[in-house]
C-alpha cells in the first residue's frame, strides 16, 4: 500500500501541518486514482485473455480433434453397416436433419455463453408457429410478411425471458423455465392443438435443394459463419465472451452486461424462430407441438459441440460437429433397431459424459495455468 493510503495515510496525516492538509490529501485522490486505472486494465486483460482462449479453443485444443474423429468414426461404421446410407436421399436427410439441430442448439448455446440458459427455446419455436400459421392460414398474408412477424414474435420472447432475467435479477433457470410453460399454454390456447395449412409455395425452403445440398443445410451454414465472425471479429461479440467470462470483471471494464444478456436472449429466440419456420416449411404444415422434444436437443448439440457450460465458450465448427455426432447417433440407433424408448436414456447419458468430459477439461486447464 502506497504512504498515501490506508492505516499509514492516517499516521502521516495527523502529523503534518495543518496547511499541508489540502495538498496531500489531492495527491492522495490522485494517487488513489491510478491505481484504480491499474485494476481496471488488470480487469481489461483478463477479460481479453479469456476471449483469446475462447477464440483458439476452437482450433487448438484436442476437443475438436476429438469431435472430427468422433463424426468420421460414427460416419464410416453406418457407411459400413448400412447398404442406403450413402445414397442421396439418405444424405439429403441426414444434412437437413443436421441443419436443424445446429440451429436449435444455437439458440441455447448463445445464452450459454453469456452464463445463463433458456429452457424456453422449444416453447418459443412452438408459439413462433402459431403466429406463423395464423399469418398464412387464418389470416391470408403472404410468406414474405408471415415470416417477419414470425420471427419478431421469437425475438420478442426470447427477449422478454432476459428482461425479466437482469431487471429482477431471478436465475435464468427459473424464468425460462416458468415462460416455458406460458408460452405452452398460449400456442395451445390460441391454436387448440390443431395444425394450420401452409402454401405449397411455402415449402420450397424446407424441402427442395440447391445442387443436392438442402437449403435449409445453406441457412444453416450462412448462420454458423455469421455466429463465428460475431464473437471472432466483432466489439458486440468479444462483450458477450466478457460477459460469461466472468460478469463482474466485464461489468467493471465498462461493458453493460444485462444488455448482454438481453441481447443474448434475443438472438437466442431469433434462432428459434428461425428454426420453426424452416421446421413448418419442411413438414408442409405449421403444427402447435413443434419444439416439444428441442430441449434435449439443444443442449445435448451445444455441449457435446464444446459450448462452456460455465459461460463465455463457444465454437461454431464445434456446434457443426455436434450437431453431425448427434444425428448420427440417432440415425445408428434407427439403424440397430434399438427399442424407441430406451432411446433417450442413451442421448441422456451422452449428454452427461459431454458434460464431464467437459469438466474435466476445465479442471486440466486451471491446473495447468
């Protein structure tokens, strides 16, 4: 502690002339100051180091080694095992089943990443397509005005659950947990269970291709880059790594972090929007119960894709990968005609090996730093 601080401030200070108060109690206000701008660029250059981390963990670590060989592993057994695997319908589907799942786990990852979580994010793609088939079926519109709304009532939602989350400071389990349930019972109270009738035109999207790749596969891609060139390049994505980094040193770096949240929440809902209505153009109908089994698989993408738990980690080739090991999982399962309710006992308990090898991970990490 510097003479002008503390105990030994106050020592000095009392035997001093009484006409030097003043001047040394500026230079000490002074000084005080400094080392509070040391502090805060000790803050700054954690943060920045944790970004940096967040940004090579992606390319330089074993993990995503381990998801390429987990993925060409799983490909080359179902290849081996399974005479229709390679053929074109079969990729067709497997890609755009793919393509769904990356979106649905990025609209749980991006919350992740800020520290919280959205137990919501099947519900809000279900409430997504009630608007979506009111705007289409009851009352008329057209895709191109049927689609905006859709998605802002998703970004609305999701926006929503993060207000609630900073302004009444209640953890993101419980709030999303609880509009889970509201935004249930408006798409059944609104829609009374029934599905809604979508334009022939509207399924062009969901279903068709571009040289044999899905377009939904091609949504899926031009998300993941815009997700890898936000938190990799851009000021507003570094704060939303700083913000799940560690809140309360972004908070004291000038970053406002409950923007964060918010904003995180409402990309979150835009990804589950966008995820229903590829999901209505897929089906040919807007069906209420759409998002009813997500929650599983949003998480399940996301931390097997290496998206920190714990907050301000994220990989887009990783949430890629996951996406791939996961379908293919589920695809061999189908393949081994394994018993349909003892499915998800296995994806639970894959799930919870990600989560420890996860753990695992961490604890390495902080041992060897």
């Amino acid at each position: 502690m510097p003479l002008f601080g503390g105990r030994k401030f106050i020592n000095y200070y009392h035997i001093l002339p009484s006409e030097w108060h003043q001047e040394v109690c500026v230079l000490s206000g002074f000084i005080g100051e400094r080392f509070m701008k040391k502090e805060e660029i000790s803050n700054n250059n954690k943060i920045e180091a944790k970004m940096k981390k967040a940004d090579t963990s992606a390319l330089l670590t074993g993990r995503t080694i381990g998801l390429i060989m987990s993925t060409a592993i799983l490909f080359t057994i179902l290849a081996v095992q399974s005479n229709t695997f390679l053929s074109k319908y079969t990729m067709f589907v497997v890609s755009r089943q793919v393509a769904f799942f990356v979106l649905i786990a990025l609209s749980q990852a991006i919350c992740l990443v800020v520290g919280g979580m959205n137990l919501s994010v099947g519900a809000i793609g279900s409430i997504v397509t009630v608007f979506l088939g009111l705007g289409l079926d009851n009352w008329g519109m057209s895709g191109w005005l049927a689609v905006p709304i859709a998605m802002a009532v998703g970004c609305a939602a999701g926006g929503l659950n993060g207000i609630l989350t900073t302004r009444l400071k209640i953890n993101p389990f419980i709030v999303t947990l609880a509009m889970m349930f509201v935004y249930m019972g408006l798409r059944s109270g609104i829609s009374g269970g029934a599905p809604y009738a979508v334009p022939d035109s509207f399924t062009f999207i969901g279903q068709e291709k571009l040289f044999g790749v899905p377009y939904v596969f091609i949504i899926m891609i031009i998300a993941l880059l815009g997700v890898a060139y936000m938190y990799r390049n851009t000021v507003f994505g570094r704060q939303m790594l700083a913000t799940g980094g560690n809140v309360d040193a972004a908070r004291l770096s000038g970053i406002n972090t409950d923007k964060m949240i918010v904003w995180a929440n409402v990309i979150s809902g835009g990804f589950a929007a966008l995820a229903a209505i590829l999901w209505a153009s897929k089906l040919g109908s807007a069906a209420p119960e759409t998002g009813d089994a997500w929650l599983i698989v949003s998480f399940a993408v996301a931390i097997i894709g290496g998206t920190g738990l714990a907050g301000g980690i994220i990989s887009a080739f990783g949430i890629l990968m996951g996406g791939t090991i996961y379908m293919l999982i589920k695809h061999g399962l189908i393949e081994l005609k394994v018993d349909p309710y003892y499915a998800n006992s296995f994806l639970g308990f894959l799930i919870l090996l990600s989560v420890i090898v996860d753990r695992v991970r961490e604890i390495y990490s902080e041992k060897k730093n």
